[in-house]
C-alpha cells in the first residue's frame, strides 16, 4: 500500500492526527528530500508526541523516480509506503506524480490524503470571488517557452495560479508590468509561517508595495483571469438599431428611467 501525505506548507501543526498515526507505522518513506522529511519527523515527534517510526528513507525526486521504482520493485506493492514531497500536497507540481501513474499501471493499491496546499489557501486568501481558477505551477525558468506560457497565462479567462521562487520574482512582476500593469493580481509570500505577507491590488501596485520590502522566502502568485471587453451601448445607437420592440424596449430601460413597459408602449406607438 502506497500512501500519498501532505505535509505542511509552513507551520508543522497544520499537520493531522491521521497523517501522524500514518507516518508512526510506516515501513518506507519516498521522499522529495529524505532531509527535509526527517527534520518534519523530529519536529512532530518533539511538540505534538508522535513516535518516531523505524523506517527505510529513500529520496525520490524528478531525477531519480523512475530508477527508484526500478530498483523497489514488487517491495512497493508489498510494503507499507508513504509517499511525501517537501511541503504540501503531493503529486501536484510534484515528482509524485511518477509514482501514482505506476501504481496504476500494476494495480498497486494507493491513497491520497487531503491536506495542506499552497494553491487552495492562497486562493482563499486572494477574495477573488469567480471560483473559476486554473493552477499553472512554476514557469519555465527562461526564454520563450517562459513567455509562451506567461503569454498564455495573461490571456487566460480564469484566475491562474503561479508558484514563484523569490530569485525570479522580481522577473516575473516586470515581465507582467511591461505587459498589463492594471491587471488584477493576489500574491502571498511564505504562507502559514511567521512572515507570512498578503498583497492585492494592481500588478503595477502590488509591484511597488513588494520592491520595497525583502523578498526573500516562497511565494504564490495569482492573476485575475482576462475580462471580455465589451463596447458600450449609447442611448441613441440603441434607439436607432433596428429590433423588435420588446428586446428594444429592455434596452432601453437599462439606459434611460423609464420601464420597459413605458418603452414598449413608445416603441409600438411610433410602429
């Protein structure tokens, strides 16, 4: 049995009681980075009491998943196995992914358990209120698969929501500056920890409020997602389009303060 547990994003008591009485009876951990799992253990173990599992620790990361599923073999379908990434939700914008098509594939049998993700709460925090997102994770570090997708991600009519590491942040906020400095935008830095910041505004402001103060740490960025552009309507050109009087006469009382009952009254005189 594989099973796959969000760790915390940033303050270890996000951690559940489920995920720790899991991790207490583990036979192998998967792990991003075996360090960073081991410091989350020792942590669990010395504020919230949970025993300290005796366990095989293996890393598994982009570069290595598919040699380590080579190497573990039948073990993987025979032993009890936890799957963790650094922070967060595994398998999304994560080499887990690898490791839940496999089970897949050999019938192996898996859970996923819900947890903490960067992605959900910053978007609960941002207040935009459509509920129609898309997650686009890390961009490409550079060059034009970067701005294709960046280009992509501007002309997207959904909010999207990008991970930024804190040495290409500063890119990322010119980049959209230069090319829509109105547009809408949440982001969030080093989220659930002591310096944990929220900013909102226009892509040029929120720009400005970041530069000039420290950058450092991970952060969560999401833009409001393209609005349709929409040609207003004068109260004359509506008045002279050539349409049956009753979708006429609604029109017309969007722009005037008459009713429609008054309008269509109008309307039919005149006919």
């Amino acid at each position: 049995m594989i099973t796959f547990i969000p760790t915390p994003i940033g303050n270890p008591q996000d951690i559940t009681v489920r995920a720790m009485r899991l991790f207490e009876t583990a036979e192998i951990f998967l792990c991003e980075d075996t360090r960073e799992t081991k410091r989350l253990l020792r942590l669990l173990v010395e504020r919230l009491d949970m025993h300290m599992p005796d366990a095989d620790f293996y890393s598994f990361h982009e570069h290595n998943g598919a040699e380590r599923i080579a190497q573990l073999g039948s073990v993987l379908a025979e032993r009890n196995i936890v799957y963790v990434s650094d922070a967060g939700m595994p398998a999304i914008s994560d080499p887990g992914q690898v490791l839940v098509v496999y089970a897949q594939e050999q019938g192996i049998a898996y859970d996923v358990l819900p947890g903490a993700s960067a992605v959900t709460t910053a978007y609960a925090a941002s207040g935009f209120e459509s509920g129609n997102f898309c997650f686009a994770g890390f961009l490409p570090h550079k060059g034009k698969d970067r701005q294709s997708q960046l280009d992509a991600v501007l002309s997207n009519a959904a909010d999207t929501i990008l991970y930024e590491a804190p040495h290409r942040l500063e890119k990322l906020l010119d980049a959209l500056v230069a090319a829509d400095p109105d547009r809408e935008m949440f982001a969030a830095k080093e989220l659930t920890k002591r310096y944990q910041r929220y900013y909102r505004g226009t892509v040029a402001s929120v720009q400005e409020r970041i530069l000039s103060e420290t950058i450092r740490g991970e952060w969560v960025v999401i833009l409001r997602g393209k609005q349709s552009e929409r040609k207003s309507l004068s109260f004359e050109t509506v008045l002279h389009l050539d349409l049956p009087p009753k979708p006429k006469a609604k029109l017309l009382a969007q722009l005037s303060d008459a009713s429609i009952k008054e309008w269509y009254a109008i309307l039919t005189q005149k006919s």
